[in-house]
C-alpha cells in the first residue's frame, strides 16, 4: 500500500511564483475589478469551465462553504423544505439548517448508496423546494430520474458531486447537470490544495448571487439587480496559493483516476469471485466511476465484521460507516436542536418530520450491518490484494 502524493513539483513552482508576486489574495468585497479574486482564482474558474463544459465557475474555501452558499441562492423561505439522503457528509445536511430550512430525509438505493428515485415522491409536500443529490463513492447517481421527479414538482436540485470529479453520466460530466452542482478539493479527494471547493452553474443569475454570498453580498448589492433576499454574504474566498495548486492539480486529474480504476481493478478481481457473499461497486456503460472509495456490502454482519477486523490488522484503511454515519441520526435532528431552544427551523414548518430509527431502513441497515468502505487515496498492488485474497479464504473460503 503506498499513500498518492499528487502535489509536485508543478505545485511547488505555482505556489513559489504566487509568493513572489506578493498577491496571495486577490480579493476585495467592494464591487470592481478584484470582487471576483486575483488572476489564479480567475485562472481556476476559466479552466473548469472549459474543462468540464459549464458557464460558470464560483471557486470557494471548502465544499461546505459551497453548499451553504448553494442553498442560500435559492432564495427559499424559512421553514421551506429540502429532501436529502441520510447517506452523506453533515455539512451537507446542515447547509439546510442553516438557512433556516427543514431536512426531508429519503432513504437510498442499496446499490449507488445515492436518493432512491422510487421513495422520491413520497417525500414530497407543499413546502419542499429543492433536493441536494449527493454521488456516492465516485459513481454518479441516476440524474434523469431524479430530474424528471423535480421537474413535475418544480423543485430545484443542487447536486453534490463532492466525490465525482471526472466521472461521466450518460456522456456528460457528473456535477453539470443540476442546477448548481460541485465539487470538493478537500486532501482526500481525487485532486486537492488542503481545503476547497467550486460551485458550477449554467445559469448566469444563480452564478451571480453565488458570487455575491462567497464574498459578503451584504455590503457589495448596491451595483446588482438582484433580491436582497438571503444576500446575507461571508467570506468563503479561496486564496491565490491554493487557487495556482488546483490549476496544476487539474492537469493530473485524468491519472489519478487511471491509477484508483487500477486498484479498483484489481480489488474486483478479489471479490468478485465471492458473488453471493460480497457485493462489488455496481457497474454500468452509462456511468463511469472514479473511485473516492471503494464500498462493499456483505450479506451477513459477522462475516462483515470479521474481514473489517482482519483487514485493519493488515493496515488496510477501512470503515465501517461513512462519515459520522446516517445523518438523520446524529442528535441535532433527533432532539431537533439546532438554535437555542426554539426548536427553528422545525417550528416554522406545520409538517411533521420523522427522525426517528427506522425512518431510512435501507441506509440503517446497511450501517449496521453489511458496509465496508475502503480509502482510496492508497494505490494498491497485487501483493496487498494476495492479502485480501487470503483473508477472504480465511472467513468465506476457497472461491
């Protein structure tokens, strides 16, 4: 197992010619020429447009930031509702509170871990106003299912594409198609600068108003046709140094997807011979995957628990949930404390939100039960997988 390092010497020549230029920001939250960042964070915007065929670009300080900035562009209404998977980072979930908005959790699909369109509807009421539609584990969701689901009910999607930088759906890139999409440059993503992220849009109005939450909309709406709704801004602005590391990272994008597809390659040659027992990632010609993790599901909980137990022996790095696990769960939403003791955003809403166990018993299940993540930030080779292989002779037997 050997840990991928993707920053170089391309990244150390970047960042040095940043720090001698002086600029390592070139922002300034008054309207002008430098409201929109420095030449690197331009630089950045340009060539993810081009790359991935959007309009714009909105280059911010972590995902999370863009998430929160994404559901604020929507200029909802406190109490509105926003339908989301269990399965999915908490800042995710929490961008919704944050605006003052009410979780509707729908359960996922067992096998793409993403919103399972058939349970969409259900979750449906006269106060939801968008979904966030997360791809799982570098497999993009099935976005024309979901699409048509929203646009019989004139929902919003804003597609949380954290983990699927460079993957395709149906031919186009996984991140592009919704509303507002994204993408995150945290350590462990495919590309990276430490933290960030960018919000992808095509449409002009919505770029804007991220523009203006990125850098406090509050104080620069004076030059701008847009609502004073929601223009309540923060400073999520990504600095010239990580913004010159992402322009060289970007460039490497396509490897480091070759070199995780390889070691899922060779994981798939391991498990796949245990069908019945193990469950491999799904695979279809409609979409590729990139591999931010490896997930597999058992049939059996001790069977799951022993060859985690075994792999973490091996220094294998494994989990058993992803992330803090469901997020319903998580006691924010079970004591719905989340400013003081109003009980806000759920007292602003007359429908009643179940957060119990039980509500999204495909994500519990598979929780508790039947899930193995494996990182894949490590490049395996057939020496780790002849271990594998080993221990799964040792708790399944011979294939």
């Amino acid at each position: 197992m050997k840990h991928i390092n993707t920053i170089g010497k391309r990244e150390l020549a970047a960042v040095t010619s940043v720090l001698e230029s002086g600029t390592l920001s070139g922002f300034n939250a008054s309207w002008g020429e430098r409201f929109l960042g420095g030449p690197k964070v331009q630089e950045l915007e340009y060539s993810i447009c081009k790359q991935f065929s959007v309009k714009h670009a909105i280059a911010v300080n972590s995902w999370s930031s863009g998430l929160l900035i994404a559901v604020g562009s929507l200029q909802l209404e406190p109490g509105d509702e926003i339908i989301v998977s269990p399965w999915n980072m908490c800042s995710t979930v929490t961008s919704i509170l944050q605006w003052l908005c009410v979780p509707v959790f729908c359960d996922i699909e067992q096998n793409t871990f993403s919103i399972d369109p058939d349970k969409l509807e259900l979750c449906i009421t006269n106060r939801s106003r968008a979904i966030i539609l997360n791809d799982m584990h570098g497999r993009p969701t099935d976005f024309d299912k979901i699409k048509a689901i929203a646009d019989k009910h004139n929902l919003k999607i804003i597609s949380d594409s954290a983990q699927t930088i460079g993957a395709v759906y149906k031919g186009r890139p996984s991140g592009t198609l919704a509303d507002i999409g994204g993408f995150s440059f945290n350590w462990h993503k495919h590309i990276h600068c430490g933290e960030g992220g960018v919000l992808v849009t095509n449409d002009s109005s919505v770029a804007e108003r991220l523009q203006l939450l990125r850098n406090h909309a509050e104080g620069a709406v004076e030059n701008t046709q847009q609502s004073l709704a929601n223009m309540i801004g923060f400073n999520f602005r990504l600095t010239e140094i990580q913004a010159a590391i992402l322009c060289e990272q970007l460039h490497k994008l396509p490897c480091t997807i070759k070199r995780r597809q390889q070691s899922a390659k060779r994981f798939n040659a391991v498990f796949e011979k245990y069908f019945g027992y193990i469950t491999i990632p799904k695979h279809t010609e409609d979409w590729s995957n990139v591999y931010c993790s490896y997930p597999l599901l058992f049939n059996d909980p001790d069977m799951r628990n022993s060859i985690y137990e075994q792999m973490l022996a091996k220094g294998f790095p494994v989990n058993k949930k992803f992330s803090r696990g469901c997020v319903h769960l998580l006691p924010v939403f079970q004591a719905k404390s989340a400013y003081g003791s109003t009980q806000i955003p759920w007292s602003l809403n007359a429908n009643t939100q179940n957060y119990s166990r039980g509500t999204c018993p495909v994500a519990e299940k598979l929780e508790q039960n039947y899930f193995v993540d494996i990182c894949m930030e490590t490049e395996y080779d057939n020496q780790d997988c002849e271990i594998l292989e080993n221990i799964c002779i040792n708790t399944i037997g011979s294939a």
